[in-house]
C-alpha cells in the first residue's frame, strides 16, 4: 500500500530539521544535498525542490536559528525600571556569555549565523538589527532620564553594535580568545558608558 502524500510543508520541516542535525553534528561545509537526501531517504532532486540550493537551505537554517536568539534578546524586557546604564551592560554580558556558551556547545550552528547577515531578501542582517533596536531602545530610556546626553539613540546603537564586532559577531568569536572575551566587553562598554554621559571631544 503506498503511503499518503505528505504535505509540502511537512517535508520542508522534515529536510530542514536533517539539514540542521547533520550540520551541528558536521559543519556545513561537511554535509552535501545528498547526504540530507539519504538521511531522508529521499532523492537529491526530492530537497532541491523545495530549496534551491544549498546555501537557500543554509540561510533558512540559519534564519530560523536566529530566531530562537530574538527571544533571547526580547529578556532586556526583565531588566525594565533599572538604570539604562546597568541594563546596557547586563544585556550586552547576556549576549556575550551566550555567544560562548553557543560556540562550545552548538559551534557549527552558531557559525552558520553570518548566513542571516549576508542574506538581504530573507530578513537580512536580522542579527545586527536585533541587537542594535534593542540598545537603542535603551539609549532613548537613559536620555529621557538625562542619565544620558542627549542624541539620536539609533544612530548612536548603531556605532555601539559596530565596537562591538569584536565580542558579537560569530566571526571574530570564533577565533577569539574566550578567556577574556567578558573583559573585553565590559572595558568596550566603559568607553560607551563615558560618551554616552560626556559625549566625545572632536
């Protein structure tokens, strides 16, 4: 007896759930269309109908992984009524702790992350986004309270996410020394903390 059509989006699920397992387990560059296809058992063709190609299927992964990191994200929210120069710096040590956790316990996937940034019709730089709405969102707080000088608070998030590249992003993470990953965050932040209250000599 053949077995019921399935629905498109359950095999979707299906292919990306694989995909996802096989590239946390190998990397993305070890796994090729036919590897998840035989893990499915599937044909080659069976996957690319429903993406593409290998990279579409890459950004999809790494998009729905970036979703998981909005919510963690979304937790400045517990931190609300304390001082926005203590939350600037208890959601930027949140991030960088679980940048570490990721790169020891879900190392493959963490690095498929510059996928979501390099990919501008799927939510591009969503990453990026994310973290720079969510200082900025601090920043008006602290300048409505005057704890901060007045400015533009998404332009200045802006320049904040780009000084700290070198903690954030997935690709300097991965060759960074994790020792002192935290420190160097929070002397980051000191400099931010000291132009955001004083502004900056020109």
């Amino acid at each position: 007896m053949r077995r019921p059509r399935r629905k498109a989006e359950e095999t979707r699920e299906d292919i990306l759930n694989t995909a996802e397992a096989l590239f946390r387990e190998k990397g993305y560059s070890g796994v090729s269309i036919a590897d998840i296809a035989a893990a499915l058992e599937m044909s080659p063709a069976n996957v690319f109908k429903h993406f593409q190609s290998k990279l579409v299927l890459g950004q999809a992964i790494a998009h729905r992984y970036g979703e998981k990191f909005r919510a963690r994200c979304d937790e400045v929210q517990q931190d609300a009524g304390l001082p926005a120069d203590i939350r600037l710096t208890r959601f930027v040590d949140r991030l960088t702790k679980d940048h570490l956790q990721k790169m020891q316990n879900d190392r493959y996937l963490f690095e498929m992350l510059p996928f979501v940034f390099e990919d501008p019709e799927n939510k591009g730089r969503m990453y990026r986004g994310l973290v720079r709405d969510r200082i900025a969102d601090i920043l008006a707080d602290g300048m409505d309270a005057q704890l901060f000088r007045k400015g533009d608070p998404v332009r200045d998030a802006e320049v904040i996410v780009d000084m700290l590249t070198c903690v954030l992003h997935p690709n300097m993470v991965k060759c960074a020394d994790m020792a002192t990953q935290s420190d160097k965050a929070h002397a980051i932040l000191r400099l931010v903390d000291a132009g955001l209250k004083y502004g900056v000599a020109k």
